[in-house]
C-alpha cells in the first residue's frame, strides 16, 4: 500500500477547507496510508524586502526538511514545476511506486514559497496552473488530484 504524507506549512483557518481536506483524507484512506504534517508559518510582514522574505522562506524550509521522513521520494509545489493532465499525474504516481517507492511526500510552502533547500531536496516539483492559489485551497486541489489518481489507476470512475 502506498504511503502519501503532505507536509504543509501553516495551519488551515477556514473551516470549509477543513472539511474538504478531511473528507478527501477519509477517500484517500482505501488507496494509500495518509499523513498530513502541519508547521509552523512565520509572520509575513507586508511589503517586505526580499532579504526579509528569503530568511522566512529558509526558516520554514529547515522546518520542512527536518519533517522529510527517510528514503521518501519528494515532490515540492511549485510554480515552475512539471504540469500534468490527471491522468499524466496517476500515472506519475503509479510508475514511483513500481519503482518500488511508496512513500510519496508533497510539500506545499507557505505564502512566499519554498526555499532553495528544499527546491533542491525535491525529487521533483510539481505545477498545477501558472496561478497563484493559497496554500489552504492548494491542499483541498492536491488531495482531490491524488485521490483521483489512485481512481484512475484502479480503473474506478472519476469526473472528467
């Protein structure tokens, strides 16, 4: 059985996206052993320069990578990462997993991003669309994408 763990940084503060989470986690459950490991976000002042914002970033990412269990392939959220079609994404995740893999790590960074650390600790990065979307939503959108992953690779129905 595989292993999913999605580590995100910063807690969930509307309850709708908790809701969502929960129940996609209780979907997930008959596919994969899930875990979800919550952290710390560091207070980000409006406007603030770059210096400022990279040493928040870094903070968060020792935190992340510290959290990274052993052995784990990593696939970090970002922006310039590979997009998928959804089936592109199952099989993804099916062909990690014949490679004898089956624990999987997504990291979703807070609201700056992702550190250069743990950029370069990813596997790979993965890209959902050019938009921006807060990292509570980005939740809800991973875990409904994994769950209609293991959908597609069971041959189960899924929305199209």
């Amino acid at each position: 059985m595989y292993r999913i763990t999605v580590i995100a940084v910063g807690r969930i503060k509307e309850s709708f996206y908790s809701g969502a989470v929960d129940e996609y986690l209780k979907r997930l459950g008959r596919y994969a052993k899930m875990q979800v490991t919550v952290l710390q976000d560091e207070k980000t002042p409006d406007e603030a320069p770059e210096a400022v914002n990279t040493a928040i970033k870094e903070k968060e990412g020792k935190r992340i990578l510290a959290a990274i269990p052993e052995g784990a392939y990593v696939i970090s959220l970002a922006i310039e990462g590979k997009k998928y079609t959804s089936e592109g994404f199952s099989k993804l995740i099916g062909d990690i997993g014949a490679r004898g893999n089956g624990h999987i790590v997504f990291i979703i960074g807070g609201s700056l991003g992702l550190s250069f650390e743990v950029l370069k600790r990813s596997d790979m990065l993965l890209s959902f669309s050019d938009m921006t979307f807060p990292h509570q939503m980005m939740r809800v959108i991973l875990l409904e994408q994994v769950y209609r992953a293991f959908r597609i690779m069971s041959g189960e129905p899924y929305h199209k």
